[in-house]
C-alpha cells in the first residue's frame, strides 16, 4: 500500500467535557490550563445553569490575567473529529461565548470558548 | 362523465399546507416550506437567546434550531413530551426545527376560501398568510407566511 493509498488521518480536537448543573458542555482543551479547587469569587454565569456544588474550576489564561469558570464535574478529554463539530446556526443568535456544538450521537453538546465567559462577566476571578 | 381534473384544479386553484397543532392553535404552514417530520428529541438548551428559540438539536449531522411558535407569537408556550414532534422548516438557506404536539396532515386548500388575516389583529397576524375557516370556530387554520416569520426570527435573535 503505498501513501496514496493509505487512509487520510482524521483532523481532531481535544475536547475537554464538563458538567454546571444539569448541563453537560464542551471546550477546547487547550485553553485549560489546569483544574483547580473553585474559590466563591469564580465564574458563574446564570445563563449555562448554576453550579450544585461547583467545587471545581477550569483555569484558563485571558489578557487580563487567568480565568476560573466555576463547574460541578470534570468528565474526561477525548479527542473529537473536526467533522463532528458545528458552528452555531446563524438563527440561533446565541452568546458570544457559546460557539458551536459537538454532535455526539443524538445529543448536541454546547461548546463554549472560556476567555468569552470572563469577558461576559466582565470579572476574571481570582488573578 | 367527471371533469378533468386539471381543468377544475385551474377552474379552482388550491395550496398545499402542512397543518399541525400547537397549544390551542391550528396552524397551516405552506408544504414547499417543510422538509420532513422527525419526533423531538433532546433539546440542547442555549444561553441568552431569545425565549422562543428552546434550543438546538443534532439532525442528519446538523445543528437544528428549535422554535416554539406559540412563545414566537405570544400565545404561550410549549411543552416537549413523548409525542411532541418537530417538523423541519426551510426558507432559503435558513432551516429551523418547529415544534408541533399534534400533526394533522398535508391539506390541499381552495385559494377562494382563504380568507385574510383579521385586521387589527394583535401583532402575530403580520405572519400569517390568512385564515380557513372549519365548521366550528375551533377548526379553523391560520395559514403562517413562513419564510417571513423565519426572517423575523432571525433578525430577532440576531439584535440581541
């Protein structure tokens, strides 16, 4: 089997995937830069559900200093096929920071850029 | 011996409507506009969006809006359940997933007994394209124009 022949690899993108409340969502995996205990001055926002515990934070770097978005679970980093992911539907007119799906089976996993969730609270946490 | 069926179509002119239920409403939408009719599944809800987009849905490798016309035209709101179904609605490139609870069918309408929207009518009657009335004041099918009510959705979420 020669190059032309073998399988054209797959693009990916390591998706880290959490929990705030009930709801399950997805990031880029590479704008985490550690999970860290959340401290009361972290990042909620109202609009993706209030944390039940949210004893977890996703760290993340902004301009302006590092980020901590408050979450209840962190579930695993798993490698997605770019062709699984969506932008939002233009009808949609979501929030800026929420920037796509991950379609997993049935199921359409709200992607959300971190550094858009601090600039939305216009607060960045602890710094 | 019968007419021709063609010389009485054009002698009586129809439109097809794909008809459906939502809430107390009957509503008519025209058949070019509707794709196909899938049951509604799980609904990603998403933030800060207007109140009648309910969220989004993965169809055919697809990211489907879902819209719920009854909170769109301030007649309520609707509830997803076992037998709520979504049909799928397309107007030019913008494509949105619409929630009905009851399907009724395709309906080939007379163009003669399509009566206009009532005038001075609240704000939802810019949308249709006018009403049927059936034999009680119940069965009557407001007829939506859909590629302006898909239109005005947009440009109401995109203002926010």
């Amino acid at each position: 089997m020669n190059d032309e022949q073998a399988p054209q690899a797959q693009e990916e993108v390591d998706i880290l995937f959490f929990d705030i409340g009930h709801s399950l969502y997805g990031t880029d995996a590479s704008q985490v830069l550690r999970i860290d205990r959340s401290l009361p001055e972290d990042i909620t926002l109202s609009e993706l559900g209030l944390p039940h515990r949210g004893h977890r934070a996703l760290v993340f770097d902004t301009p302006e200093g590092e980020g901590h978005l408050k979450v209840d679970a962190v579930h695993a980093v798993r490698a997605i096929p770019l062709s699984s992911l969506r932008r939002m539907p233009p009808t949609a007119g979501a929030a800026p920071y929420a920037v796509g799906v991950c379609l997993e089976e049935a199921r359409a996993v709200l992607l959300i850029d971190l550094v858009e969730t601090a600039r939305t609270q216009g607060n960045q946490g602890r710094h | 011996m019968a007419p021709d069926r063609a010389v009485a179509a054009q002698a009586r002119p129809e439109q097809e409507f794909f008809c459906f239920r939502v809430g107390d409403l009957r509503l008519g939408v025209p058949s070019e506009n509707v794709l196909e009719v899938l049951r509604a599944g799980l609904l990603t809800p998403l933030p800060r969006t207007p109140s009648f987009i309910m969220g989004v849905t993965g169809h055919r490798g697809e990211v489907l809006p879902v819209v719920d016309l009854l909170r769109f035209l301030s007649k309520g709101e609707a509830r997803i359940g076992p037998r709520t179904r979504l049909f799928v609605g397309i107007s030019g490139s913008y494509v949105a997933g619409i929630v009905a609870d009851t399907v009724l069918g395709l309906r080939r309408i007379p163009v003669s007994e399509i009566l206009p929207p009532p005038l001075g009518g609240d704000a939802s009657a810019e949308h249709l394209l006018g009403v049927v009335q059936g034999p009680g004041a119940q069965d009557s099918i407001n007829l939506i124009n859909f590629s302006k009510l898909l239109q005005t959705a947009r440009q109401r979420a995109v203002a926010r």
